[in-house]
C-alpha cells in the first residue's frame, strides 16, 4: 500500500531531459502555454486601458461639477459684493475665536491627559464638550471662507 501511495504523489523535484527529441516534443507544449499567456495579457491590458477610459471619464465628470460650482460661486460673489465683504470679515473674526477655542482645547488636553487616557467616561465627556463645537465651528468657518471675496487680480473684469 505504501508503493501506491508513493506512485500516486508526484515528486518534488523532475528529471530533465536534454535530448533533441525531448526538446522538440516539450517545445510545442511551450509554444501552446506561451500562446494563452499572450493572450492573457492582451487581455489584461485591454481590461487596463477601458479602466484608464473609465477613471478619465470619472475625472471629467467631477471637474465639470467643480468648475460649474466654482463659476456659479464667482457669479454670487459678483452679484452680492457686499455680503461677500462682510462673510470675509466675519470669517477672519470667527477664525480669531477658533484660535482661542483650540488654544482651550488643548490646555484641557495636556492637563487632562492622565484622565482622558485612564478613563472612557472622562473621555466622552470631553468628546460631548468639544467635539459638537469643533465639527460646528469648522462648518461655519468653511462657508464664510467660501462665500467671502477674496481679490484675485487676474479674474477681476476692469483689469487691463
């Protein structure tokens, strides 16, 4: 039973043959394997080049919406000047009061430290008094900082 199991398993290692005849036999056999590798690498670079089409048509529809977003903001910005100036102002000011709030954050950090490690109550607390501030003042500063005029010399119309 022991000789059939040893027939049956396929050796680890293969006795090559160098004779001419076996050369020839072996080489059609080669050229059929190098035949389906060609073609499966064909087909791996045309399944590459329709994923390059499809990331560039991806890329062109986001820019499209970036630019149309961009010029419609240009023409609110042309359109409400006034209120452009004052959301600049406004966010330069609530920029100063984000300054101040993380200056607080982060004294509460490192004399908390010890406690925000050891201790998952302290943490969420921390988390619940900070976090909502945070998440609510960066929205705030994001939209006035959209919104505000920023001079761009080499958009404005009057330029020469």
């Amino acid at each position: 039973m022991s000789e059939d199991q040893s027939r049956s398993r396929q050796p680890l290692y293969s006795q090559i043959d160098v004779a001419h005849t076996a050369y020839a036999s072996a080489n059609s056999g080669a050229s059929n394997q190098e035949n389906e590798q060609t073609r499966l690498l064909y087909q791996l670079v045309a399944g590459q080049d329709r994923q390059n089409e499809l990331l560039e048509e991806l890329v062109n529809q986001l820019s499209a919406a970036q630019k149309q977003r961009a010029a419609e903001l240009g023409q609110w910005k042309q359109a409400n000047p006034h209120l452009s100036q004052s959301c600049r102002a406004a966010a330069e000011s609530l920029s100063k009061v984000q300054t101040e709030f993380l200056d607080g954050l982060t004294e509460e950090i490192n004399e908390n430290f010890e406690t925000l490690m050891d201790g998952e109550f302290m943490l969420n607390e921390f988390v619940d008094r900070f976090g909502p501030r945070m998440a609510h003042l960066n929205g705030l500063l994001q939209v006035l900082s959209q919104l505000s005029a920023t001079p761009n010399p080499t958009n404005t119309p009057n330029s020469p």
